[in-house]
C-alpha cells in the first residue's frame, strides 16, 4: 500500500512539474509575442510623426518662423539694424581700401 501511494504521489508530483512547464512555454510565448507588438508599435508611432513632420513641413516652417520673427520684432530687430549698419559701413570701407 506505501509503494502504491508513493507511485500516486510522484505522479501528481511530475504532473505538476509538466504542468509548471508547458505554463512556462505559454508564458514566454505570450512575452515574445507582447514584444513584438509592442515593437511594431513602437515602429508605427515614430513613423508616423516622421511622416506628419514631412507632410506639414511648410505649415511647421512658417509657424516657427512667425514666432522667430515676432520675437526679434520686439527688441532684437535694434540690434540686428546695428549688425546691418556695421556690416555696410564695412563693406563701403572695404570698398574704399580696394579702391
């Protein structure tokens, strides 16, 4: 009667051992699997605002470029008529040397 129970015992025992392993296998699958999707994913995000960047290249352009220029108007437009004053009061100078 003891060998018959230890028989049972083990047996429940290696059945839970396969079990544990085939959960395993299906965990690691569904890990694989959730990687690669996320991957793809992942892919497909970037991808998109890659092309949302090309496709609205003009749009951005000029958005960014109103609001450079709205802020240079508000006090950086004196110091860029300075570097323009300095930049031709140098060119005639040099014009003169040249000369």
């Amino acid at each position: 009667m003891e060998d018959n129970t230890f028989a049972i015992t083990m047996g429940k025992i290696v059945a839970q051992a396969e079990a544990e392993q085939v959960e395993e296998v299906r965990a690691l699958r569904r890990h694989q699997i959730f990687d690669r999707v996320r991957g793809i994913v992942a892919f497909l995000i970037i991808a998109a605002a890659l092309f949302s960047a090309l496709h609205y290249r003009g749009q951005i352009q000029s958005f960014l470029l109103s609001k450079v220029t709205s802020q240079t108007s508000n006090g950086a437009s004196a110091s860029i008529k300075a570097a323009q004053n300095n930049a031709a009061a140098r060119d005639k100078a040099l014009d003169e040397i040249s000369k």
